[in-house]
C-alpha cells in the first residue's frame, strides 16, 4: 500500500426531507447571498423542490438569485456567466440544486468567481493553482458522478468541443443533502447511466499495480456488488426507497477519494469518454460503459490474476484456477449482458463514434506524465483506437 493523505470535508445530511433544512447549513457555513444554480423547471418534481428551497431561503431570510439552463456535459460558457453573476451580485455562496452536471458546473463557477484570469486555459488545460472558491452546498437529486463530495469538477468547452477537468481538495462542496426519494423521478437511462458510472468509479479504483490492498478492494467490490443487486430493482421500482438509498450512497462513497487511497487509479476509461463526450455531448454513463468494455477486452493479459480476481469477486464470476483466461471472458460476457439488461449501449457508435474521428479521440484523452494513457495499461493513441474498435464490434 502507497503511503497516503486523505480528507473529506464535506458534511453529509442523508435522509427523508432533508432538504428542508437546507438553509440551517448554509448559514452554517456562512452563506447570506446564494447563488441558486440549477436545471430549471424541466419537471414537476423539479419545480416543487426548487419551491420548497425557495420558501426555505426566504423564511431563513437568505437573499437569492438564479442560474438555470445546466446541460448534461456542463458547458462552460454558463460556468463563466455564473462566476459573473456571482461577482455582480455579491454572492457568498453557491446553492446546486441536481446532479452531477448541476454540481460541477457550480464548482466551476466557484473557481471562476475568484479567479481573474483565463479560467479554460489557466485551470483546465493548464492544470494551474487557483485561489479558494467560493463555498458551494449541494442538495442531490441523482445518483452517479458523486461529485456532491469529490474533488473534481468536469466541464466541456462547447466552442473547442473539448471536454476536462480541475481536480483539488478546495473544490468539495461545504455539504451535500441526500435524499433518495428525490430520485424517484429520474428518467429510466438516467438511472442506469448513473449506475454504470458508479460502476465504472470503483473498476478504474480496482484496477491498479499496488496489489496489496486487500481492504479497499473490498470496499470497491462491495460498491460494485451492490449497484449490480440494487439498480435492476430501482429500474423496475422506480419508489423502491431501500434500492435508492444503497444506490446513491454507493455513488458517494465511490467517487470521494476514499476507496482510491493506497493505490493508482487507473483512469483510462474516464479519460477516453471526456474527449467522447466533448466531441459528441453524449451521456458520461452509458459512455464509460461501453469503454469499459473495450478496455477490458484489450487490457485483461496485462495482469491476469488482477482481472481474474475482479470478475470473480465483484460479479460473482464462478472460480477457475486452472482456466483464469476463460474465467474472464466469461464475466465481459455477464457485464455486457447487464448493460444490455439495463438498457445502454454496448457499442459505441449509438453514442455517435465515428471511424473518422478515431485519431482525434486518441490523441485528445488526457495523459500522465509518460505520455500514456492509464496507471496500468498506458495506452498510446493507438492502443486507444484499438479499444474503440473492440467498442464497435457486432454483439
């Protein structure tokens, strides 16, 4: 195990109507003036809740104003008119009301309120310090990215079509209300997209060169575990309360840095979809899913014993000592009929990949110091464009 430094600061409030409580810890926190940053009226589930923070802030007498228009794959753009309004306005705190995308685009803001120069190529492209954000709260709505707790913020820039990320301890969110029963509504895909992210977190977690990590394993497999029982059921029964409360806490704890302590993540799969989601704005689940897929079809002989363990012990894979390879193939086989089963894409090309745009996706995905791609695999840009075509194969 590598040696390590961990902190989550980020107070968690899990539970039915917590969201009521909401201002208790903004004020906590020292908000007075909120930016109030979410998707909008999009659905009557939408409207009551952003109501009731409303009624919330006013009977607090928390002063407000308004960000709405949030896109799946958050633009930058709206990011830097938020920072705007924020500055104009005076506002010390930044209320997401939402979900992943909601709460990395409030980040985003949150670092470009207080940041004076060129936010998209100094912080994202550049990878530079910024000063302390603003202070941002969460209230969440879906279960997936767990970025109501993480370190890191995803934004696309849609003029260059280029999707990254800044990644530091100051941009944890003050706190994050959790309430499962405010994702109820979520459309089915959603659902599974969140899922497959989850999913997707803790493999690119397992998938590591420090093998002595016998406890955090576990905690990964467990996630992986639990997603897999868990999300068929909230797919059928949407109000299941028990299946969506293991599912969104399954989503926090996977993404918050903890289960990735002692070891190198392998991230290869995330970093290819951040130039595939930029390039074609499709969905960040259903695109890791498919990824991953391809990567593990590509990169499994690289640490046989690694992936073999992984299949048997986080999808309940039957044991084979004498057959490892066989073994693995079996379970790409079963994750691949659980995509299907949940209703995603196993090939890539349904989320608009394109034969000619292969190069360009290669290069794009973001690199280690090496120049590869990847803790474990290191993949070059053509190893990536194998991996797409192992994604565009007939099922």
């Amino acid at each position: 195990m590598l040696n390590f430094e961990y902190s989550c600061s980020t107070k968690f409030v899990f539970g039915k109507e917590q969201q009521k409580n909401v201002a208790a810890y903004i004020k906590e926190f020292g908000g007075t003036k909120v930016l109030l940053h979410h998707y909008g009226d999009t659905y009557p589930a939408a409207v009551q809740l952003i109501a009731d923070v409303k009624a919330a802030l006013d009977d607090a007498g928390i002063a407000y104003v308004e960000l709405t228009g949030v896109q799946p794959n958050p633009k930058l753009a709206l990011c830097l008119k938020g920072a705007q309004i924020v500055r104009d306005e005076g506002c010390d705190f930044i209320l997401a009301v939402g979900g992943g995308s909601v709460i990395d685009s409030s980040k985003c803001i949150a670092a470009a309120a207080n940041y004076d120069g060129d936010v998209w190529n100094d912080l994202f492209i550049g990878q530079q310090e910024y000063p302390t954000p603003v202070p941002v709260g969460v209230i969440l709505t879906s279960a997936a990215t767990g970025s109501e707790s993480s370190c890191g913020s995803v934004i696309t820039n849609e003029e260059t079509r280029e999707k990254k990320f800044i990644y530091r301890e100051v941009n944890r969110p003050k706190f994050a209300i959790m309430n499962p029963e405010l994702t109820y509504t979520l459309p089915s895909f959603q659902t599974a997209c969140g899922g497959a992210d989850i999913i997707a977190h803790a493999s690119e977690r397992y998938f590591t060169v420090e093998h002595d990590n016998y406890f955090t394993d576990r905690l990964n497999e467990a996630v992986i575990k639990t997603v897999r029982h868990y999300l068929p059921i909230a797919l059928k029964d949407p109000e299941n309360y028990e299946a969506r409360s293991n599912i969104m806490w399954a989503a926090t704890m996977a993404m918050n840095g903890i289960f990735g302590v002692g070891r190198m993540d392998e991230m290869a799969v995330h970093n290819m979809q951040q130039e595939m989601g930029g390039l074609y704005d499709s969905a960040h689940g259903a695109g890791v899913a498919c990824l991953g897929i391809g990567w593990w079809k590509y990169c499994y002989k690289m640490d046989i014993p690694r992936f073999y363990r992984y299949f048997t012990e986080a999808w309940d894979v039957e044991p084979d000592p004498f057959n490892p390879e066989q073994v693995i193939l079996e379970g790409i086989e079963k994750a691949q009929k659980f995509l299907v089963e949940i209703g995603l894409p196993t090939d890539c090309r349904e989320l608009g990949v394109k034969e000619e745009d292969l190069q360009r996706l290669a290069d794009g995905a973001d690199r280690g110091p090496d120049g590869t791609c990847g803790t474990l695999s290191h993949l070059s840009s053509e190893d990536i464009i194998n991996i797409y075509h192992l994604c565009m194969e007939e099922n």
